[in-house]
C-alpha cells in the first residue's frame, strides 16, 4: 500500500489516515502521544508535535517515516522517544 510520504509539514490526523491498521497510533502510543485524542491533531504538523512534547523533530520524523517499510526500529523509537531541550 502506497501511503505517501511523511513531512515535518504532515498533520498528525494525516498521519493516522495513512495507516488505518493501527501502525502510527501505536507508535504515538509508544511515544506517550495521546494525539488521536487531542483536538490539535487536526491542525497540528509532526514536527510542531514533536516539539511540543519535547522530542528531537528529525528523530520522530524518521520513526514514522519507517512504517512504510515496516519499521520503525527499537532504535530510532528510543531517539523518538527521547526528550531533548527545544529552543523556541
């Protein structure tokens, strides 16, 4: 299934349409993002939602890039996972 690609610039209710089976709001869910239950999601991209809860945006990015081709990886989770210092 081609699902297109994933942008900073992607909402994160885009995010959840291009994987109706689950596969990225499991990974929000191991991101400890409640996203899919948040009114935000319709509006907000990816990388606004990464450093809104704090994580690097180009680690989260690549996680959900990884769904297409079955990933992600326990390790580019735990990058996603990680918090980092976001400068406004």
């Amino acid at each position: 299934m081609d699902t297109g690609v994933i942008r900073g610039s992607t909402t994160i209710v885009e995010i959840l349409r291009m994987y109706p089976d689950g596969r990225a709001a499991r990974l929000m869910a191991e991101l400890s993002w409640a996203c899919a239950h948040c009114g935000g999601a319709f509006h907000e991209p990816l990388t606004l939602a990464a450093k809104r809860h704090g994580r690097d945006p180009r680690a989260v990015l690549e996680a959900f890039r990884a769904l297409a081709s079955g990933g992600p990886t326990e390790e580019q989770v735990e990058a996603a996972r990680r918090r980092v210092s976001v400068r406004a």
